[in-house]
C-alpha cells in the first residue's frame, strides 16, 4: 500500500465511485429486465454482467438477439461499442502495473465509470486506487442489480425516465471532465470532441462517435506542441470541497 | 448451447482482449513523452463525448428533451462549485421535473 497521497484524496475518489456507482444502479436493473424479456436465462443474463461488464454493450447484443437478429449481429455490435475499452487500457495501463494476472483481472473492471474515477487524478497510486473503488463498486452493484432486476422488474424503463436517472450518467461525466477544462488544450480537446461525436450520432452505429472523438486531439495541435500536459491543474478543482 | 449463450462467449472473450490489451503489453511502461501527450488529451475527449451524445442522443438521431434540462442545471452547478453528489442529484431533478410539467 502506499502512502504517498492524503486521505482526503481517496475520500473524494470513494465519493465519486459511490455515486457513479449508485447511478448505475437502475440500469442494471433495466438491463436485468431487458435480458428477461429478450428471452435469456438467469445464468446468461448474470453471465453478461460478470464476463462482459460493459453495460452499452451487453444492452446492444441483447436487444438485437431479443429482436431476432443473428449471433453475428449481436456479437459484432456489443463488440464495437467495447473498441473504446481498448483506449482505457492505453490510458489506465501505467497505473495499473503488477504481476501478469492482476493485470488481467483489473483489467475486467475497464469501462467507461472506472476509467472516469480513475483519471481524476494526476499520480499513479491515486489513479489506481480510483480505478479500484470506481470499477469494483460499479461490478457489485451491477451484477446485483442484473439479477434483480431480472427476477424482480419489468418496465423499469419508466422508473430510470420519470426519476430523470438517465442524465445521471451524463452529469456524472461532465462533472468529472469540469476540472479538466481549466486547461486551455483540454478545454479545445473537449469542444471538439463533443462536436465530433454529436455530428456522426445520425450516421454511424452506436458506439463509433465516442470512439472518432478521440480523434479530437488532434484540435490540440492547434494551441501548441504536442507535450505532458500539466495535469496539476486537473485535479484539485474538481467537485469543489469534498465536504457536505 | 442458445445463441445467446453463444454471443455471451464470443462477447466476453472479444471484450476482454480489447479491456486487457493496454495493462497486458503496455504494463507500466513509460509511453515516449510525445505519446503521452496524446493519451493525457484523450480522456477530455473521452468524457466530453460521453456526457454529450448520452445527453442528446438517442440512437441513431439527436433528440432535444428534458436531459438537456438536466445537463445544463449540472453545468451551473458545477460552475458554482457544487460537490459531485450534489450535481448528479440535481441534474436527475430537474430532468424528473422537466418531465412531470411538461
């Protein structure tokens, strides 16, 4: 264990993972019911959730069996929103180092909520450490949530709308891409992004806009050469106090 | 076995390979500090198109509807400074109650 970084560092990243994961939560339970009705077993739905743990992509093969369509189809689709995961490791990796087999396990908790935890710090055992509780709390909740949901729900669809839980998720990334923003090259990479990914949504299959955003670095160049930003300036904005 | 259980495999392996790629070769490697450059930006552009299209999209189109509502209450409250909590708290209400007058 290190002890390197102050407590008030992991209470804050704790605090996020609660959240992120308590937003989480419903759609596991949708996503429970969605597997239910799309015809699944239990064992397969709760199968889903703990080998595939990527919640866009398990909704998207899902639905598209549930539909009829092909084990190709369903397949290849959960698979395309998951190419993303593939830029998470690049970008998590320094701070996830260890034996071969930790690797690989921390590597199953790699989705969009760990690797938002887990960038809202600036030194390697902070970043681990928010990967950890972020990835770990959103695994639990959602593996519960899916056979909740599962057994229990059907239109759980309505609940997430009326209870306005499904700009939870949205929220949660802005508020974890705010302090980011400070920075002038992050701000310029951030804009475009978000201009990049609204502009293919019509056109392209789901997943492929967040995936081009990426692209967006590139708008970087345009403020300066190409160096380790200062990510100081990253971290200690963001959420305000961490107190209540 | 059911095509799902067929899927559930193929997925699960296929998406393991692409999460584990990056900590399984990379490690803890230092990346040339060029590329690093790159891969601190990418997290902005990351984030920025996630909370985007999952504020106005829907499916395959842009859909204008009480998330922007939300989205934009979490902006304020960010700009006020309001802890992380209490930006999500606020975001899902104003989303709840856009919806429940209109």
């Amino acid at each position: 264990m290190q002890v390197i970084e102050p407590d008030a560092t992991r209470r804050r990243l704790r605090r996020m993972a609660i959240s992120i994961t308590a937003a989480v939560a419903p759609f596991g339970i949708v996503f429970g019911a969605a597997a239910s009705t799309a015809g699944l077993s239990v064992w397969e739905a709760v199968g889903y959730s703990l080998f595939v743990f990527g919640g866009s992509s398990q909704f998207a093969a899902v639905e598209i069996l549930g539909d009829g369509g092909s084990v190709a189809a369903a397949a290849l689709a959960g698979l395309l929103l998951n190419v993303r995961s593939l830029a998470f490791g690049v970008i998590m990796a320094p701070a996830l180092g260890g034996a071969l087999w930790k690797r690989a396990a921390m590597s199953q908790l790699m989705i969009d909520e760990s690797t938002a935890v887990g960038t809202a710090s600036d030194d390697l055992a902070s970043r681990r450490y928010g990967y950890l509780v972020g990835g770990l709390g959103v695994f639990v909740v959602w593996n519960l949530t899916t056979l909740v949901g599962f057994v229990a729900f059907s239109g759980a669809g309505d609940l997430i709308e009326d209870l306005g839980l499904d700009v939870a998720g949205p929220a949660a990334f802005l508020a974890l891409l705010w302090p980011r923003l400070a920075d002038r090259r992050q701000l310029v990479v951030a804009v475009a992004g978000a201009v990049v990914a609204v502009s293919l949504v019509p056109f392209t299959a789901p997943g492929v806009p967040i995936l081009a955003s990426m692209s967006a670095v590139m708008a970087a160049r345009a403020v300066g050469p190409w160096r380790p930003s200062a990510p100081s300036e990253a971290s200690d904005l963001s959420g305000g106090q961490s107190g209540e | 076995m059911s095509d799902a259980s067929i899927v559930l495999v193929v997925l699960a392996a296929g998406t393991f390979l692409l999460k584990s790629a990056g900590p399984l070769l990379l490690g803890a490697r230092r990346l040339p500090s060029s590329l690093q450059g790159v891969v601190d930006l990418l997290p902005a552009a990351l984030l920025a198109s996630l909370a985007i299209v999952s504020s106005v999209g829907d499916a395959r189109s842009i859909v204008l509807d009480a998330r922007i509502v939300g989205i934009v209450v979490a902006g304020l409250a960010l700009w006020r400074r309001a802890p992380f909590v209490l930006v999500i708290v606020l975001a899902s209400a104003a989303t709840a109650l856009t919806r429940l007058v209109t």
